[in-house]
C-alpha cells in the first residue's frame, strides 16, 4: 500500500514542550475527484514551519495528514472534469503549498477557509505521501529546466519570497537596494535569486561568514554578520553605495532586534516585510522608525495569481532553488529526522529535500 509520513500523536502534548517522532503509515490510494489530478510524488521538501508542527507551534495540527507543503511530482490520473486533460496526464508537476487563496493582494478572500497544506485538520493535502490528490486548478507544470528535487523545493519558499518583496515591498525592477536577513533559509535565498535576477543591489545577513561568501558567489552586493554590535551601521558605512546610501526595503523572517539596526538605514518611508518570527514571537516597534515613516508590512505565504506569477519569472529567468541537503526514501526516518536536525540547528545553506523512492508506490 502506499506510505504517508505522519506525526505521532504524544498525548498531552503542551506548545513548545513536545517533540512529536514520525511515523510512517499505510494508506489507501486516493481517487481523484471529477476536478482533481492524482500525483505520484517523487520528491518533498522540508520548511521551518514543518519544524514547529513537531513541537506544536502551529494551530490546527491533524496527526493522521502527511506532513510538508512542498512537493514535485507525476500525474498519474485525471478526473472526468478537467479540461484539456492531455496538458497534466503523465506531466510532472508542482503543487501550490495551500489552499483557499485566490487572488486578493490583501490576503486570502475568506481567511477561515485559507491553509497551509501538510499535518492540518482542515485539508488533507501534504507531499510527504506516495500519492496525492489535488484539484487540477492547484498545480503548475514543473519548471523543465529543474529537477524534481529542485522542483519540490520552491513553491513555499518561492511563493512567500515573491510575496514579500514583490506584492509588499514593491521590489519588481533594476536599480534598488534590498537587505534580506538570515541567508541560508530557503525564503532568504529565493528573494536573493529574485533581487539579482531583477538587477537590483541584494545585501545579507548571517551568523556565519561562509554563508555570506556563498550568498556573494550567487549575486549578492555583500553581508554583514548579525552577532556583531551595530551591523546595521556598517552596513551603511562600507556596503551601501554612495550614489544610492540607503535601503528602500529589508525582507526579514527573524524580528529580533531588525528595527533598531534598519531603522537608520531605511531610506524614508521605506519597507520593512516581515514573513517570519524566528528568534521571538515579539519584537520592538520604535519611535525613530515612526518618524521615518517606515513602514512595517507583515506577509504570510501568497495567493494562488502570486504563485503562478512567481513560478513565470522562474522560468523566464531559469532560476534553481538552493538545495543544501537531499535524502532518498520516504521510510527513512532515520535520516530525515537528520534533516530536521540540521534545520533545528540552522546551519543548512538551501533546502533539505527528501526524494521518494518509488518501491511501494508503485504497489
């Protein structure tokens, strides 16, 4: 029977308390609906959400859902409603990483019904799993110039990266200073592809030096480490240019102490997007940034127009997502607890992929 990855429930479990192992469960195959595709799924990948669903972080956990938003795989079979149902049989695809979000740019039309797909009470759809159904409107061919590794890799990181800079910071052209904090993560790193590709200036931040360097290697105008004190000055005093001495936008998943080191280097009326709370669920909002008029602009993932807007420019630019690590076999719990070990640990540099062997899939 075909396998899906799951959590183990762990009764009594308190936020932040908990560790839930993982668990591999037989399944039955799923049958399309008239409007959905069925996908053998060939690869999945890991985000630091998926990190908190174990330690019950997140809202709306279901124990009994295949875990992971992200994946690549091939249609297997198409429902007697879809239309023109030669352009999805035996392609391979992506999947957009959540449900109930059409196109408002505002934010999902009925915020009740909008969820991120894997472990969750209100959808069944999650990528660690040899076979998925989706609707056929939830699905973008996979770009061709990637594998399906790479592919499995981009449409959360690559849908929550447009958004934030695209949508929120109004970063779509040349010419533009951009900080992007904690390179190495998987949206990090995507918005670094996105600045370069678009012939803006993209700045970074990191703990660790090499990371940085390696940022520098893919396009990046320099980086500043985070641990030292007043980063945000050197960064204004050695990295900036001096025809253009200020940032008109930071991408930031951390919080932490972000206003306090921008704030003076934001140009005015500038744009801080934050997509993530990494170090605390709380931060400090500052006067001098009022008086900056900066602008503080929370985002959350994308709808599904972002989405396919993001895999276009993907395409056009033969952009490749990051991967720092890959492991083979959906039942190796072992090593994919590694990956969450190295993801717990940050010292990944991309995307940690599982690839799924097709043994029992194919049973």
């Amino acid at each position: 029977m075909p396998r899906s990855l799951q959590l183990v429930k762990v009764e009594g479990a308190k936020p932040g308390k908990v560790y839930c192992p993982l668990q591999i469960k037989q399944v039955p195959k799923p049958t399309p609906g008239p409007n959905e595709v069925l996908v053998r799924m060939t690869a999945a990948a890991l985000n630091h959400r998926d990190l908190f669903v174990r330690q019950h972080l997140y809202p709306n956990i279901d124990h009994d859902k295949p875990m992971l938003a992200d994946g690549c795989g091939v249609v297997v079979e198409v429902g007697s409603g879809v239309a023109h149902p030669e352009k999805l049989l035996n392609k391979a695809v992506i999947l957009t990483p959540s449900r109930g979000w059409d196109s408002d740019p505002q934010g999902p039309e009925d915020p009740a019904k909008f969820v991120i797909a894997g472990s969750q009470i209100p959808t069944d759809a999650g990528c660690a799993t040899d076979y998925i159904t989706a609707p056929a409107t939830e699905v973008e061919l996979k770009p061709p110039h990637m594998s399906p590794v790479e592919a499995a890799a981009l449409p959360l990181v690559g849908l929550t990266g447009w958004r934030a800079l695209v949508t929120k910071a109004g970063i779509n052209g040349p010419g533009k200073n951009v900080l992007i904090t904690g390179i190495g993560g998987g949206v990090a790193l995507q918005v670094l592809q996105f600045v370069v590709a678009m012939g803006s200036n993209a700045y970074v931040t990191s703990g660790d030096q090499a990371k940085i360097d390696k940022a520098v290697a893919m396009g990046a105008k320099g980086g500043v480490i985070y641990k030292e004190e007043r980063w945000g000055s050197k960064l204004k005093k050695t990295l900036l240019p001096k025809d253009r001495p200020f940032l008109d936008a930071v991408i930031d998943g951390a919080g932490g102490n972000i206003i306090n080191e921008t704030a003076s280097v934001l140009r005015h009326g500038g744009i801080i997007t934050q997509y993530g709370m990494t170090v605390s669920p709380k931060m400090d909002w500052l006067m001098k940034a009022v008086l900056a008029n900066i602008d503080l602009r929370g985002s959350t993932m994308g709808s599904r127009k972002e989405f396919g807007e993001m895999v276009e420019f993907v395409n056009k630019h033969k952009i490749k997502p990051v991967i720092s690590q890959t492991i083979r076999g959906l039942s190796n719990l072992d090593q994919i607890n590694g990956l969450f070990e190295v993801m717990a640990a940050g010292s990944q540099f991309g995307k940690l992929v599982i690839e799924i062997d097709e043994q029992t899939a194919k049973l």
